[in-house]
C-alpha cells in the first residue's frame, strides 16, 4: 500500500504500514527466545556446578576413607615382608634350607635356548 500526500499523490515511501506490526512482533518473539536460551543456559552451568561441587566433596571423603584404610595395610605389609619373618617361615614350617654349593646356578652370560617346536 503506497502512502499518499494530503493532495492524493503518492509519496516515496512504499512502506505497508500492516506488516510493521508483524516485524517488530518476529524481532520481540526473536528476543525472548535469544533471553530464554541465555537464562536456560545460565541455570544449566549454575546446576552443573552445584552437582559437580557435591560430587567433588563426596569424592574427597572417600579418598580421606580410602587414605585412612591405607595406613594399617603398610604396617601390616611392612610387617609381613620383614627377611627375619621370611626366614623362619621358610625354615619352620616349610622346610627350606640355605641352597648347597652346586646348586645356585648364574645365569648371567647363557643364551637362552627356545624349545623345539614339533
């Protein structure tokens, strides 16, 4: 629709006066989605925080748990490892003894020999 002057002649401006209403409505509807995203997202990373900072602190109770559980289980380690442990078990209630002369053999310069395939 062409706008006309007060004498009925027609302007430049061509500009139809129904669809502005329309653009600005598109611009508003356009805004609102743009603002709602932003805010969706804004909630999104405030929650991914929150669960993660709640995450962060059961894990670091478990790991204090953890660490507490450890200790006892060195000491026992260390305990059991200890060589004057070992050597009476060996001799007490396995049986071993020290190894004869002839019986250690070095194996540090022999080439080891594959087994024969048949």
């Amino acid at each position: 629709m062409a706008l006309h002057n007060s004498r009925g002649q027609q302007t430049g401006n061509t500009l139809n006066m129904r669809y502005m209403p329309r653009a600005s409505m598109g611009l508003a509807v356009l805004c609102a989605i743009v603002l709602t995203m932003g805010a969706l997202f804004y909630v999104w990373q405030r929650y991914q925080f929150t669960r993660l900072g709640f995450e962060l602190g059961q894990l670091r109770a478990r790991k204090a748990q953890l660490e507490a559980r450890l200790e006892p289980l060195e000491v026992e380690a260390s305990y059991l490892a200890r060589p004057e442990r070992i050597h009476t078990l060996a001799t007490g209630e396995l049986g071993m003894r020290p190894p004869r002369a002839g019986q250690v053999i070095d194996v540090i310069g022999y080439e080891l020999i594959p087994p024969a395939v048949d």
